[in-house]
C-alpha cells in the first residue's frame, strides 16, 4: 500500500489521533448501551439457543422449538448463560457481540498488513457500526453468528501464515458453534490441505456427536431442523429471508425457477472463486477474495440467508480497501451498500417485512461484484502492488526482499 502524501490511502494507513478513537469507542459504547436497555435477555436470537439450554436442562429436546437451527454442540455452549440474572444478559450479550466484531475487523485489518493504530482502523470500523444497517442488527439481535464474523478473519490470518491446521480447528470450533462457515471446505479443497480440512470437519462432528449423547432426542437435528430448513421455514421467517430462492417467489416467480436461477447463480460464483484461487497472484487477496467468493455463493441458496450474513464478509472485503486492485474498489461494491444506510427510506419499501428485497439487492449484486473480481482479477505474473506480501504456491503468505512499487 502506498504511504505517499498525495495519496488517500497513505492518510488512511498513518496512526489516527487519540480523539478519533473517543469517537469510536464512544459509537459503539451507545450502540451496546441502547440494546441493553432495549432488550429484556440480550436479544431475541440469542433467547432462542438459551432457551434450548433452558429446555434441556429441564429434561426435554432443544428441538422442540424449531426456530434452533444450530447443532447440538451449541446446546451445551449456550447453558453458562442459564447461570446469569437476566440483568447481567442484558449487559454481556450486546457488549460481547461489539467485541467480537471489533475483533473481526482487527483481525480483517492485519490480513491486509494495515495497523490497528491507523485512521482506517478506526474510521471503517465506525462506519459499519454507523453506515451498514446489519451491524446494528446483529448487536440487536445478539444473533450467533458473530461467532463467524469473528472466525472467518482469524481463520484466514492463520492459513495465510501457513497455519492451515490451526485455521481448520478455529473455523470448526466457528461450525460446532453455528454451521454458517461450512462453504469454506472448498477453500481447503482448492489449497489441497487435506489434514486441515480433516480437522475443519471432526471438530464439529465429534463436538455434535458428544453433545447428542447428552440429549433427549440425539437425531433432532437431522429428523426436525433440517426438514424444517428445506422446507423454507414458516411464513413469519420467510418474510426475512434475502435469497433469492426466498425473494423471488415474493415477486411472482415460480419457486422452481427461482431456485434454478439461485442455483446456476451459486454454481457460477463458485466456480469464479475457484479461478481467482488458480490464478494466485500478489498479495493476501487470494485467500480473502476466494473466500468471499464462496461464502456470498452460498448464501444465494441457503435457507436461512438474512441481512446480517452480510457481516461475515464485509470486514474482510472492506479492510481490503486500502490495498490495489481490492474488491472495495471497485463501484458496484459501494452501489451494494446503499440499501443498507440506516435510516434511509425507500418507497415501498418502508415495511419491516419487506426489507428483504433490500437485503436481496446488497446480496445479489456485492455477489456478482466478487465474482465478477474473482473472475478477472489476480493473473499470474502481475507485478507485486501490494504491501511486500504475496501468497506462496501452498497459499501462505511471503514478504518479498524489497517493497514493490506504490499505486
């Protein structure tokens, strides 16, 4: 990345005042602050896998509420909290899931060689918590899937250091914890780390399969969620769901087509994915961009897929910004967001329950940007522009002898 005087990013990459960081801390301290006081147990999201706790504790199956998607390891992860006053979940919860994605981003910043001291550092954290809607439901919702958002930056950090073992186990421990990184297999298949995805894989599997043991109904993920899940939910949920297999039939598109079309959309991403991983090329978005790549396919035709998905991919991408040739770059990637600018109205859509055309929008397009990127972007040979790094023939990461050129 350039440093040069004349250039946004050299501003961007300097160590950020002290009062910059006042600022943020004071964002996200009100952020946290209104949704203990707005909530009663820590949100909504999170009530539903305590609940389940509570419900086995109690001797009968978590899967009695079929809202619990999650695999039974959750079960036994989520019982500490049935320990706490709900006074003290109020408080812990919201502040947790702050942490945790101020945590992802730190970790999506050193992915990209960009220091956590640095006026970046703190203005792009602020405008996701300010300027990207998902970022405050998340915290709201005290949703699970923070654990991700935290997860896929820490996994990509390690397997870009050549610690592909270590990003399996910690991108497991994300899946026995809520399965939404499961796409990232691909990732380890495309690098051929077959002893990684190996742990990747029995990490969930033995946490799920002892969890089960301990439960009433050890099958009932199998016998009552995922028939659940295929079947679309129920007709409440559906209505916030940003698939498209879910927003087109919204639209009078028959749900046949509407999944075709998802499914040749997914295909296509991944296989865009699977390019930009052959193609190698300077720099640490190799790992970052395939990744993305694959999560965004994935949501086009996972059932759920809501806003706060979105989190899972933004820090990485965004972080990316200040480095050449990034996604973040590119406009479409921006035209992505514009939907997600909290308080913005936009006609029609001003009901709660139709905000998933919103979200089908940001997917759809932030999707066809990354694979349109993947595509074309990385070819062998390209002149190094990023910051002295470069990813080796087995995907770790390697500083070259002397800094390239500044763009």
């Amino acid at each position: 990345m350039s440093l040069g005087k004349g250039d946004i990013s050299g501003w961007l990459v300097r160590r950020s005042p002290w009062p910059l960081w006042l600022g943020l801390v004071a964002v996200l301290g009100a952020m946290a602050g209104h949704v203990a006081r707005a909530t009663s147990d820590g949100g909504m999201d999170n009530a539903i896998v305590v609940g389940a706790a509570r419900l086995w504790l109690a001797g009968g199956s978590p899967y009695d509420d079929p809202h619990f998607l999650y695999l039974p390891s959750a079960v036994l992860a989520a019982a500490p909290q049935t320990l706490l006053p709900p006074l003290a979940l109020r408080v812990l919860v919201p502040t947790v899931v702050t942490v945790c994605l101020a945590g992802g981003w730190a970790c999506a910043l050193r992915l990209h060689g960009v220091a956590l001291r640095s006026r970046f550092a703190v203005l792009g954290l602020a405008g996701l918590a300010v300027g990207f809607a998902p970022f405050g439901h998340l915290v709201l919702l005290g949703n699970w899937t923070v654990t991700a958002v935290l997860a896929l930056p820490v996994g990509l950090l390690l397997a870009g250091r050549g610690r592909w073992v270590a990003a399996g186990a910690v991108l497991g421990l994300a899946l026995a914890l809520k399965p939404l990184l499961a796409p990232l297999a691909l990732l380890f298949v495309f690098a051929r780390r077959w002893r990684a995805l190996a742990v990747l894989v029995l990490v969930p599997a033995v946490g799920s399969g002892f969890c089960a043991l301990l439960l009433p109904d050890p099958a009932g993920f199998f016998t009552r969620t995922l028939p659940f899940l295929l079947n679309g939910h129920d007709a409440f949920v559906r209505l916030y769901e940003a698939s498209p297999v879910a927003v087109l039939p919204r639209l009078g598109v028959p749900e046949p087509l509407a999944q075709g079309l998802a499914l040749v959309a997914s295909a296509a991403g991944v296989g865009c994915a699977y390019l930009r991983w052959r193609r190698a090329g300077p720099g640490v978005s190799r790992l970052t961009e395939t990744a993305a790549g694959l999560m965004l396919s994935a949501f086009l035709v996972s059932r759920p897929s809501y806003d706060h998905y979105l989190l899972v991919v933004m820090p990485v991408l965004l972080a990316g910004l200040p480095c050449a040739d990034s996604v973040a770059r590119r406009p479409w990637f921006w035209v992505a967001l514009v939907p997600q600018v909290p308080g913005l109205t936009w006609p029609y859509l001003e009901s709660v329950r139709r905000r998933a055309f919103r979200d089908a929008f940001t997917l759809c397009v932030l999707a066809v940007t990354v694979a349109a990127h993947n595509r074309g972007s990385g070819a062998p040979g390209t002149p190094g522009r990023g910051p002295g790094i470069f990813v080796g023939p087995r995907g770790e990461l390697r500083r070259r002898s002397r800094e390239t050129a500044p763009f």
